[in-house]
C-alpha cells in the first residue's frame, strides 16, 4: 500500500511541469501572501506548497520580488468592458463593483498586502502593474459609462475631470496603502451615491 501511494506522488509531480507547475507555484505564492504577507514571504515555503525544488524556483526568478511580480502579473483579473445598464448610477455601480471585486479577488489581497507592507521605492514596480492592470482600465471604464451618460443628459457640462476619474480608483487604492481592507458591497453603493453622483450631477 505504501509502494503505491509513493508510486502515485511521484506521478503527480511528475505531471506538474510547464504551465501546470507554473500556476502551482504562482498559486502557492499567492496563497502565502495572503495568508502571512510579503515580510514573511518565503521561497522554501512557496516551494514546498507547489512540491517542486527551491533551485527551480531561483533559475526561474532571482529573487523574492520577481516571483511575487509575475504571480501577480499573470493572476490579476481582467475589468473587462464597459457596462451599459442604461443609466449612470447602473453603469458606475457596475464599475465600482468590478474594481471591487478584482481588489477583493485572492490576487487583489495578495497586492494590496504586498503594497501595505513596502514604501513607495520598494513598491514602484508593484504599482506599476495595479496601474497597468487595475487603475488604467478602470480610468478607461469610466471615461466610457461618462460619456454615454454625458450624451444622454444625465451629468452637467464640464463634469469629467481628472479629479472625478481618480475618486474610485484612489479611494481604493487608499484602501490597500493603509491596510484598512477591502471595500463591502455597501460601501461602494455608498460611493456611488453619496461621491460620484453629486460631484457629476451638481
């Protein structure tokens, strides 16, 4: 019984290579900082977790911080297009749900508990990517479900400002900076109505 249960781990692992072995290690990684952060990141451990050799793992990333890098460079999930529910408040609800929801996602806490925990030099390169995959896009959504709504009547001439795009985008970002957790459903309806429908409305 043991020859076989020893027989059958080493089919396993001896499957896990490639792209399989790859998004075991890159979700070991995540696992890991969400569950003790980045301080206690550790390569063994990610290792361990993804039952593949710590050498492996330094031939393909150097370092720590590159690993973290493409785990979560290939993790984070897409915003995609943008809503058209037929009015504003529908549309930025959807909006703010969907960033929401990516910066809620197991590789959204693994980011914000990676830029929690770094200062602003050591976090470049990681805000590099949350701009390049989480805000930029989000700026992009916005600028959409406004100008429908701009061409349907619903918001004052003049509304969309930088300003303006940088609310949701910046409180949640705020969010992750300070360690203060993730937005609740609640909280973000509150956004919605008590922030942006004022500041487009007048």
């Amino acid at each position: 019984m043991r020859d076989v249960s020893v027989r059958e781990a080493q089919q396993v692992v001896a499957r896990r290579r490639g792209q399989a072995l790859e998004q075991a290690i890159f979700a070991a990684a995540l696992e890991q900082l969400v569950a003790s952060g980045y301080a206690r990141f550790s390569m063994e451990a990610v290792a361990a977790a993804a039952q593949t050799g710590k050498a492996s793992l330094y031939r393909r990333w150097g370092s720590k911080e590159d690993l973290v890098l493409e785990a979560l460079q290939c993790s984070l999930p897409l915003l995609g297009e943008a809503p058209d529910t037929g009015s504003l408040r529908g549309d930025l609800l959807a909006v703010v749900e969907r960033l929401r929801a990516a910066m809620s996602s197991r590789t959204g806490c693994a980011a914000r508990a990676v830029i929690s925990e770094l200062d602003h030099e050591r976090a470049a390169a990681f805000m590099g990517l949350v701009q390049q995959r989480i805000l930029a896009p989000a700026h992009g959504l916005l600028r959409a479900v406004l100008a429908a709504a701009e061409a349907r009547g619903e918001i004052r001439p003049g509304a969309v400002t930088p300003t303006v795009l940088d609310v949701v985008p910046a409180m949640m970002m705020y969010r992750a900076k300070t360690g203060q957790g993730r937005f609740s459903e609640e909280e973000a309806v509150a956004l919605v109505d008590e922030v942006l429908l004022p500041l487009l409305r007048g």
